[in-house]
C-alpha cells in the first residue's frame, strides 16, 4: 500500500488530512505539537507524528517511509522548515510539492477594499521591524502573531502593561508567556478561527490601540482580523509574508511544484483514481439576525467547509463564526468555484429569507440539476434548509394573520402593482430598489389613490430595524433599503369579477368607437393570454379591450396603438379609472408605431387604417409565434383574409367566426330587440395550439 507523507499541522494539513484519509493510501501527517495532533480527524489511514524534525530527522523518517509523495504544508512564514522538507525529498528522491497559501491579491491586504494608505494601516518586513516600529508608538498593543518570536516583543518599553498576547491554550505556551514576563488578563488563550465579532470584542475589551498580525491570508484568519481593527478604528500592523526560497539542487529528477491547496488534492486524488461524495446545502437564512436562523441551518453552517452567497447575506454568519466564504449569487461563478476548490466538501449556499420564498434558490437548483449532477453525478447531493421568510416576520410584528395577505415581488419583476392594490385589500409586497417605494408612492397619487395606507419594514430583525406607516404622499420623497418590505392596506378595495366582461358603462367612451362587451369577452377567449403576456392592441379606440387585457396580464404589458388625438385621450382616463399600470398608450398609426415596441406574444386588431398586410408583416420581423386576433364589420377587411393567406401560408387554417348580437329597447310599454352589426372575429397563430386535458 503506498504512502503519503504531510508536513503541517496548519488548516491546510488538516484539510488534506481529511481529503486523503478516505483513501486506500496511508496517509502520514507530521505536526510539531500534541495540541495540533488533537485537531486531526482519526482514521484507521491516517498516521499521525507528533515533535519537531530537524533536516535529519526529516530525511530518516522520509527514507523508512519510502512515500510515493511529500506535501509540504508548513506555515507561509515557517521558511527553514520548508527549506528542510524540500532538501529530504531532494535527498531521498521523493517528489515534493509544496502546498501555498492564497495568493496576495485574495487576500484583505487593504488592495483591493481601499485600505492600503489609509492612516490605520502599516506594514513592516519582519517581527524586528515591527519591534521597531512599536517603540515609536503609544497605546496597548494586541500581538495576534503566535507565541514562537514572541520574546523578541519584550525590548518593548512598558511591555508588561502595554501587550497583549493571543495564543494557543496548551500549558507549554502559556508557561512560555510567563517565564517572558506577561501574566494575568494579558494572556489570551485560545484556539481560532476567531470571526470578526470576537477580534473586535477583544480588541474593545483590552481598549486596543494596535494589532499586529501576520499577513497569513484567509486560513489564518487574515481578514477577520482586519476587519475587526477597522471597525473599532485601530492601527493595524502587518508582517509581510516572506518569499519563500524552495528551488531544488541542480539535476534532480524530482517533481517539484508549489500547487494551491485545491490543486494539490486534485493532482493526488487524479494519481489514485479517487472521487468524493460533496453535499451541498441550499440555506434559508431568514431577515437578517443570525439569532433568527433555524437550528437546521445554523447546524448546516457550523459543519460546512465553504460559505458561498451575496455578501450582504454571508455577513449574517461571518461576524459570529469564521469560515471560508465566496461572495457570489451568480449561477455560473458559483460553478466554476465549486469546480476550482474539490476540497470543500460540504457546501452551503446560503440565500435571504426562505428558499422557497421569491429565493434564487429555486433557479440555482435548477441550474445545478443540470450542470452539477452532470458534472458529479450521484457523487453530489443537494439538501435544502429551511429559514423565516421576511415578510412573515414583517406580518406578524404588524399583528397581521398571513392569509389575509397577497404576497408579491418587484425584485427583478414586472408587476401591475397599482391593479393588485386596487382590487385587495392587503398586498405585502418585496421592494428591491431603493427607489421602488418613492416610484409607487408617485404612481399611486397619478392614479387617485391617496387613501391607500403604507406600512415599510426596513433592515427587520437588525439592530437598526425601522418600521414607517404612512400615506402616498408621505413617502415620495423617501428611500428605503433594497431588501426593504412594504405592506399596501386598501379600504376601499373592488373585488374582481372571476371572469372579462366589464359592462359598457363602466368606461368613459366620448365620441371614439368602442368593442362591446359580448364582442370583447370573445375575443379575449379567443386571444388566451396569459399572466405575463405581450399584447398589441392596434386600432384600440376607447381601449375597453386594451383594459380588460391588461387586467388579466398582471405581469405582462399591453401597448394601446391609436391614432386618434382623441381617443389616446380617453384610453388615459380610462387606464386611470381602472389602475391598469402595465397599460402603455401609443399614439400613432400601425405599422410604424410599432417600431420600438417590444416583440409581443399577442396581437389584437380592431382598425388597421387599411394596412393588415404591413401590420402583419412587421410584427412577424418581431415574433414569428404570434397569437392573432382580429374583428371585422366590414366585407373588405374580410376579403382581405384571402390575400393573408397567400402572403403568409403558415395562417392558412383560419378560425372565423361570426357574430350577431341584439339588445332589448323600450318601446311604450313593449320591449324589441335591436340588432347590432354582425362581427367577424378572425383567429390564427403562426404555431400550433396546445391544450391541456384535465
């Protein structure tokens, strides 16, 4: 059975530890205390050696060992040791791969967040210079650099009272600290990863003017640190990363690489032949208050390897627990990242609210039934996790019972608002701009609906959570969160009829010709538009067709085309009477005022001014699919079908149907019915239609 030797009781040892002890090989790990022996997972595989190694040692141990690969993965500023390990493997023509840390740039090196040059951030080559530069300095001083130099701190002044010392909790170093003169609350011992929250708690604790930290990237807790001193508004002094000088001799037949920690378990995983199950959990993280997530997902996230989700969302966890994280919500990133680092095996991705609820979490999972089972079949497992919806918490702060309430969303999403508001009394509502409730406060009042009552939850469940209740016109100046919520109370709320067919009344005709009601209900059968359909209505007249569409299309749009100066007028008033928001008037004659529209999926035709062919024509250059439906009084337009049919021959199966429809009348004491004109209703789409048979 063949041998793999690991030099490093650092996260990265024990992350290939981890990532090899599954394996049919006998893993040998080699760490310079008993403390870092007992973070190690335990496995039949997985041998582990506990004490120092000088360069002798190393080469015996190598020899008796005769590994078929030696992965070095000794701290980045443990640069004898790794000269050692490289020069054994050398000696004993093992092949040495050297396992590095993060580059540079990924790390809060102040680069890339705008720290660099800002007056609370300073660097220094080594522990002598920061020694150095500590003795021009006031103010106490907490040392997060380990416990192996810390003797060369005591030419401090003062150093006794001034520094504090964070280091591991074992009875040697502790004895250590003592014997080097710092005693009491000045020792701090304890083991990380140490998140944010706590480096800031003792940095206010021990009242910090300084910290000193190595510049040992994410693994050792780099950015935390950073973080934390930022915040509390303390100097930060960095001890660069040394280069480190690992070239082997001259004519060694040696592999010799320095690979990421990801790319080593890969090259050693690809040697054997070895593949890993991976788990991925999908986590509703609720408002925003880690106090608020369910014990499932704050289980999930304690026993992951990987955080991955927007960054307003990782932050929920991160201030309380460090781990790795990946700020990302784009499908495709997010892939490639679960692609380029195989050594996370459980991983969680972590969403806003519920995943269930208006979540990305509904296509990431699609997206991953389709990329990621490719990619690891049956190896990958998704799991979801359930959290508290914002809104639900909105709700029940406000004493609102859940089902008296519409739950909608504007995040990314068209939505005739104004026309649910109109016809519920109780709409609940995720804003996702910071303009959004400004926007609806305008759009309100345009409409004449002052009397609506406004209630906005802002940041729920955070310390600066903020609740407003007003009025329209109360909030068209204000801006709210993104995430922020919104509670719509009407009074005066007008329940929709459960089918078309406004009465004739109901709108504001003037002199303009209007579709009658037995007409339109027709034809708004005969067109089957759906929530989020595109209608063209051309020749739209009083526009009673172009409401009752829109009415229906809560999500979609409906384009007005008319050229009378006059009825624009009146198709206005009328979208204003009925709050038909998603109703857009196009004055102007088909089929140039078609130009800029958007491709439709649907085309109602009551007046093409004598261009059906054009018309048809131009919105083909749009959508080939389109559903038509066109009324006719006169026998012209119907004779024009025949010249439809020969210039389009995909709309040679016509559905024409014929209308005549009469009215009673008073007359004396006797009622008669009047005829109205008979009307054609033309009906053809460019594919076929498909029905469901329930």
């Amino acid at each position: 059975m063949a041998d793999i030797v690991i030099f490093g009781g650092t996260s990265e040892g024990r992350k290939l530890a981890e990532s090899f002890c599954e394996m049919n090989v006998q893993v040998h790990i080699c760490v310079a205390t008993e403390y870092g022996a007992d973070l190690l997972p335990k496995h039949s595989h997985l041998h582990v050696h506990t004490g120092r190694m000088d360069a002798a040692r190393m080469e015996e141990f190598l020899m008796a060992l005769s590994a078929d690969y030696c992965l070095d993965a000794t701290h980045p500023y443990a640069v004898e040791v790794t000269e050692n390990i490289c020069q054994a493997c050398h000696r004993r023509g093992i092949p040495y791969i050297r396992v590095t840390r993060e580059d540079e740039s990924l790390m809060y090196d102040g680069k890339r967040d705008g720290m660099q040059g800002s007056s609370l951030f300073y660097e220094t080559p080594d522990v002598e210079a920061a020694v150095e530069f500590l003795k021009e300095t006031k103010g106490n001083v907490l040392l997060t650099t380990g416990s192996k130099e810390l003797e060369k701190y005591t030419v401090l002044p003062d150093y006794q009272s001034r520094c504090f010392v964070r280091i591991l909790p074992t009875p040697e170093v502790i004895g250590k600290c003592r014997e080097l003169g710092f005693e009491g609350s000045h020792i701090i011992g304890m083991q990380g990863p140490f998140s944010e929250d706590m480096n800031y708690a003792m940095i206010k604790q021990i009242h910090a003017d300084w910290l000193v930290t190595k510049c040992s990237g994410r693994a050792g807790g780099y950015q935390e640190k950073c973080e934390a001193a930022l915040r509390a508004n303390v100097n930060i002094l960095v001890i660069r990363r040394p280069d480190e000088k690992t070239d082997m001799p001259e004519k060694s037949d040696c592999i010799h690489e320095k690979m990421s920690l990801d790319e080593a378990i890969r090259f050693i995983q690809e040697r054997y032949g070895i593949e890993e199950k991976r788990e991925l959990y999908l986590i509703g993280m609720g408002p925003g208050d880690a106090a608020l997530l369910t014990d499932e997902a704050e289980n999930s996230l304690m026993n992951c390897d990987v955080i991955i989700g927007a960054k307003r969302v990782v932050e929920i966890w991160r201030g309380h627990q460090s781990k790795p994280y990946f700020e990302s919500y784009r499908k495709e990133e997010i892939f490639s990242y679960l692609k380029e680092h195989p050594r996370y095996r459980r991983i969680a991705l972590v969403y806003s609210g519920d995943i269930g609820f208006y979540s990305g979490a509904k296509g990431m999972r699609a997206y991953l039934a389709e990329q990621v089972l490719k990619e690891w079949g049956d190896l990958f497992e998704i799991y979801p996790v359930s959290g508290i919806p914002s809104p639900i918490y909105f709700l029940n702060k406000l004493g609102y019972a859940w089902e008296d309430v519409q739950f909608v969303s504007l995040h990314g999403r068209q939505m005739n608002l104004v026309s649910l508001i109109k016809h519920q009394r109780r709409i609940c509502s995720l804003l996702g701009e910071k303009e959004a409730m400004a926007q609806i406060s305008r759009t309100l009042l345009n409409f004449g609906m002052n009397q609506i009552k406004i209630t906005v939850g802002e940041r729920l469940s955070y310390s600066d959570e903020r609740i407003v209740t007003g009025y329209p016109k109360d909030f068209i100046q204000q801006q709210f969160d993104t995430l922020s919520i919104a509670l719509f109370e009407n009074p005066d709320f007008q329940v929709r009829k459960a089918c078309p067919g406004l009465e004739d009344s109901a709108f504001i005709r003037g002199k303009v010709p209007m579709t009658k009601q037995e007409i339109r209900v027709l034809s708004l059968a005969k067109l089957k538009l759906s929530a989020d359909s595109i209608l063209y209505d051309i020749g739209a007249g009083t526009g009673s067709v172009a409401i009752e569409a829109a009415l229906q299309c809560e999500m979609g749009c409906v384009y007005a085309v008319e050229k009378n100066p006059e009825g624009t007028a009146l198709i206005e008033e009328n979208k204003r009477r009925f709050g038909t928001e998603n109703l857009v008037i196009v004055e102007g004659v088909a089929p140039e005022a078609l130009e800029d529209l958007p491709a439709p999926t649907h085309v109602f035709i009551g007046g093409s001014s004598g261009k059906m062919i054009e018309i048809i024509q131009k919105v083909q250059e749009k959508n080939r699919n389109v559903r038509f439906v066109i009324t006719a009084i006169t026998l012209e337009t119907l004779a024009s079908l025949e010249q439809i049919k020969e210039r389009f021959p995909e709309y040679a199966d016509m559905e024409v149907v014929q209308i005549n429809a009469a009215r009673n009348r008073a007359l004396g004491r006797y009622h008669l019915m009047s005829a109205e004109n008979p009307v054609f209703i033309i009906c053809f789409s460019g594919r076929k239609e498909e029905f469901d048979e329930k």
